[in-house]
C-alpha cells in the first residue's frame, strides 16, 4: 500500500540523492512549480544530491538553459541525465547507421546532433530523407497535437525497409500547461506495433538510470541503490523504472494521473487514497511513498 506523505522533507532525511523527473514535478512545460523548487533547495541545504533525470531529448545543456527560462534556479539541482544525451551516445556509436531520417523540432532539436565529448570517434552523422535513411532519429512528432495516425504512412515505409527507430523520449504524452501533446514514445509505440523495431534510452529503461548514477560519480558521489530516492508522476517511466532498478519511489499524482487520482490542481492538494490505490493497481505499477505535489 502506497504511503502518503505531507512534503518531501517527511521522508528526504532516509535518502543520500533523488532521481527527480522534471515535467508535471518540477515545471509545467511552461514555468515552475514554486513549491517544488523550495523542496529540492531545502534537501540539497541539508547535504542531499538531486539528479534530474528527464525523459527530453535535449542535450544536459538545453535542459540547463529551458530550466533557467522556466524559473529552476542552480540551486535547486545537482547536476541533469537526459534521454537525449543518452540516446546520442547511442547514435554515435553507430547504432542505427550514419544516415538517417530525423522526426521532430528542427529548431529545438537541434542539439541533438551534436557529438558528445564522451564518445573518443564518433560515426559521422547524416540526416537523409526517409527513403534514403538507414535509420530514425525521433525526438517526437512533427506536429505534437496533430492525430498520430498523420505518421502512419512514414513508419509503414520505414518498416518496409527494415530501418530501427531511435527513441531520444520514450514518454507517450507530456501536459504543457494545459495542453497535451504527443511526445517520441508515442510514435515509438505506434512502430513498435506495426512490427518495425524501436530502440529506447529514456525511463524506464536501463541505460538513462546508468547515465544518472555516471552523472552522481562525475561530481564524487557513489550511492547504493538503498539510498536513492526516485520521484516522478509517470508510472510507465518514473515508477515503472524505479522498480526495474530497485530504487524507493515517490509518485506526484498532480501531474499525469491528477484526473484519475481524484487531486485537485493545487499545490497543498493531495490524492484521493483509494483512486491512487486503484489507479496504480491499474497501471500495474507499485510505489512507495505519494503526494498530490513535490513540496
């Protein structure tokens, strides 16, 4: 049964770092969430170590620069893993060939293309038209509100030529602000079923929680899994993948689920017990502690 808690500071004193996510914990997709901010600053002034660990495709470094247009102070984090960063490594290492067909934002995925410092020689990176591609960069669909369906004949092409699908996000759909939108794990999804083969970076797999805990020893820090806490409102990324690494974690029922948990859009709100219980049953998905809101 998932314990309810009050604030993060019931709870924080337990754990020496958190993996927070960012959308629908920290930021709406727009601005902050004042409370959640003051959260993590206060953990932080207590010795703790936040690790933003974000299922966006951006490089560390456009995450850094949409968090201080967003109003997420330093101070508040440690230091960022991202699928984006993630993924790259991926890219440039050769797995999914060198030219390649690239579905997204051309202006706010740009970075995406830029190699990594942590790769010694990396594979020289073409972006191609479909029928040429070897194989897919998705950073999310062309148009995030349109109807997915609008990408079918693409996939169907891709598919045909037996090209691999790299997912930069493997989230299904993010709010920003009051909007919803389409993100990469949609379309990686949508591939996926058809029959065609998508390779995944982001929560909840593997290889984004092994660039969180490079990330923690970059800045001199080696934690067991006992004393890492990690937060987030997607129970197919955030708690999904805590359970799959070992980590305790902490579900914002706020975010994605506020309809379906019965928690009212503020920020004291807090989720109706047994709608969260039912909810997570549903999902099939177990976390340890839930709060309406990160505070």
């Amino acid at each position: 049964m998932v314990q309810l808690i009050s604030s993060l500071s019931d709870i924080s004193h337990n754990y020496k770092a958190l993996f927070v996510d960012l959308w629908g914990c920290v930021h709406n997709g727009i601005t902050a969430y004042p409370a959640a901010v003051a959260a993590l600053q206060k953990y932080r002034a207590q010795g703790g170590v936040v690790v933003l660990v974000t299922n966006s495709p951006r490089p560390r470094k456009g995450v850094i620069g949409q968090l201080a247009d967003f109003g997420v102070p330093a101070d508040a984090y440690d230091t960022i893993a991202t699928s984006g960063d993630s993924a790259r490594a991926a890219l440039f290492t050769g797995a999914i060939g060198s030219k390649v067909y690239f579905m997204g934002d051309p202006q706010r995925d740009a970075g995406f293309f830029e190699p990594l410092n942590v790769i010694q020689t990396p594979l020289d990176i073409t972006r191609v038209p479909l029928a040429q591609a070897e194989g897919i960069v998705c950073c999310g669909p062309f148009d995030p509100m349109a109807d997915l369906d609008v990408n079918k004949a693409d996939l169907l092409l891709a598919k045909t030529n037996g090209l691999k699908l790299l997912c930069a996000n493997p989230d299904i759909i993010v709010d920003r602000g009051e909007e919803r939108e389409w993100c990469a794990g949609a379309i990686a999804k949508m591939y996926t079923d058809m029959g065609g083969e998508s390779l995944y970076f982001g929560k909840p797999h593997p290889p984004i929680y092994d660039l969180a805990r490079r990330r923690l020893a970059e800045i001199g820090h080696h934690f067991d899994d006992a004393d890492i806490l990690a937060i987030g409102d997607g129970p197919h990324t955030d708690i999904s993948g805590a359970m799959g690494e070992g980590l305790e974690s902490l579900f914002i029922s706020g975010g994605l689920a506020a309809t379906e948990t019965k928690t009212a859009q503020d920020p004291a709100s807090q989720p109706d017990p047994a709608a969260l219980e039912s909810y997570l049953a549903q999902e099939t998905v177990t976390a340890t502690y839930g709060i309406g809101f990160l505070r």
